[in-house]
C-alpha cells in the first residue's frame, strides 16, 4: 500500500504495508500475532520527533493493539487508514507511572458503513492525552471506552469531527471511572458542511466508593450547510457524592456579528468564516510538530472543508 509522502517522511516512522513492519525506531517494539497488529513503547521522550506508526488493518490483521511499558513516556503520531467493508479495533494500554500523548488521524473512502471499536485502559498514574481527527469519507461509526482502573489516572481526550458531502460519522465516547483520584475530560470539535450527518453519544460514569473523581465532557458544533445536521447527547452517571462532574454542548451555525466585525477589519465573507472554523480546527492541527505532517492535516481539513 503506498502512503502519502508528507506522513512518512520523517525518521522516526514505522508503517505496516499490509504485510509487514517496515523500518524501526528505537524504544517501540512492533509485533504480528494470528490476528493482530501489536505496539510496544518502552520510551520515547523527544518532543520535537514524536514517533509515527502509519498502517491500515486488514482482513487478516483486524485487530490493532498499543501498549506501554511502565514508567514509560512518549508521544506518538498514528496515521490509521481505514478500510472498506472492514470491522476493526484499537486496543490501548498505558501502565503505571506511565505518559503518552497520542494523536489519532483517520482518513479513507467508506462506501458501506464500517465500525471501529476503540478500548483503552488506564492504571496507577497513568495520564494519557489522545487527539482523534475523523476525516473518513462515508459512513464511520465509533465506539470508544475508556477505563480508568487505576488511582490518579488520568485522560484527556480531543476530538475533532469534520463531515462533507453526505458523510455519516456517529461517536459513542463512554468513560469509565473504577478507582479513586481518577479525572477525565473530553473536548469535541465538529464540523458539519453539505448534507452530512454527525452523531455524539457521550456517557461518563463515575462507581460508588471512587472518590475525589472528576468528570467533564464539553462538545461544540457549527453547521455550514442547510442539510447537514450534528446530533450531541452528553450523559453523567455518578454513584458518588464526593466528586466534581458537569458537561456542556454548543450546537449551531456560524455566528452572524462575529462575521460582521471581521467584516468591518477588511476580511471578505469567505475569509471571516473561514477564520472562525479555524477556531475549530486549528488546535488540532496544532498538536502535529512535524511540518510535513501539520501541513497534511491542514490539506486535509481544507478538502474536507469544500467551498470554506
């Protein structure tokens, strides 16, 4: 399979070509078993050179798994195109005492609807911080469940979902809090153009006895077209009196006077709108260091942007 050039020109890169593992970077072991597609990370502490792992699942390696050794950190950059016709999953593990920022690129042509199941879990004082950009075309449906099993866990997790033409992309983000100290915060970016559709089910969960939790979940959603349509369901489900929850979400079309005061400092009507979805779409592109892959994500947003 050949990848975009802008992704994997880069020397901290692994791709799985649909056969095997090429290339290899130092503190990341990479595995195949009967079915799956395994990732190891020991460590990998450059901020300037996050890692990259570019694959695709296959029909005979359905299954991708990513985990981390403890006391570990590392920052990674995953490039995940998806296929047709094909159910996969994404296993990921952070152990204890272990940090790992993860950004999450899903790009691909769906003609008929695929399904992808997203489990993570995290132990004792863990943090992860995973960015996910939805640029599929066609009809993606995700479920993600996060479980913090471990004291002082903690995870942020960023999404931004941009739909064109008549995409249709739904979202079920469920978190899990089953130990003390844990805290959790979800932040959804979405972007609805043409007739596509874009659904969120988000639920956190906070067990009894699992105090000092936190649990927020905050979503915002602009429609640029009059068929397209964005659907937010935000849900709280806490079994315990000492913890700190709440959730929130923004729906609704490009805000008038603000195109209006761009308007008035000289931007033309495409060049303000544009400006105010870059609100949107900006800090996610923001989080990829590497040039040629921020300016495959920022190509990448434009196209699925159309006309803006």
């Amino acid at each position: 399979m050949n990848y975009p050039k802008l992704i994997t020109d880069n020397a901290s890169t692994i791709i799985f070509n649909g056969q095997e593992w090429i290339n290899s970077v130092k503190g990341i072991k990479t595995e195949m078993s009967e079915k799956s597609l395994k990732i190891i990370i020991s460590s990998h502490k450059s901020s300037d050179d996050p890692v990259t792992i570019v694959l695709s699942a296959t029909k005979k390696y359905p299954s991708v798994i990513i985990e981390t050794h403890k006391n570990s950190q590392a920052k990674v950059n995953l490039f995940f195109a998806i296929r047709n016709q094909l159910d996969i999953s994404l296993d990921l593990s952070v152990k204890e005492n272990s940090s790992l920022q993860l950004n999450e690129y899903y790009y691909g042509l769906i003609k008929t609807q695929t399904k992808m199941m997203k489990r993570v879990l995290l132990k004792n004082q863990s943090t992860l911080s995973m960015n996910s950009g939805y640029f599929t075309k066609g009809q993606f449906l995700v479920n993600e469940s996060v479980s913090l099993i471990g004291n002082n866990a903690t995870y942020q997790g960023n999404s931004l979902v941009i739909g064109h033409d008549s995409d249709d992309i739904q979202v079920t983000q469920n978190v899990y809090h089953k130990a003390i100290l844990t805290s959790s915060d979800i932040q959804n970016a979405i972007v609805a153009n043409d007739s596509s559709k874009i659904k969120f089910d988000i639920y956190g969960t906070i067990d009894k006895t699992r105090e000092k939790s936190r649990c927020f979940q905050h979503s915002k959603g602009i429609l640029l077209g009059e068929k397209s349509w964005i659907q937010v369901d935000p849900k709280l489900i806490i079994n315990e009196y000492d913890v700190e929850a709440g959730h929130g979400a923004a729906i609704g079309q490009i805000n008038l006077d603000e195109v209006y005061y761009l308007l008035s400092r000289g931007l033309s009507e495409t060049q303000a709108k544009r400006l105010i979805i870059q609100g949107y779409t900006d800090p996610f592109v923001a989080r990829y260091t590497h040039p040629n892959q921020a300016k495959f994500v920022h190509k990448a947003i434009l196209n699925k942007m159309g006309g803006f």
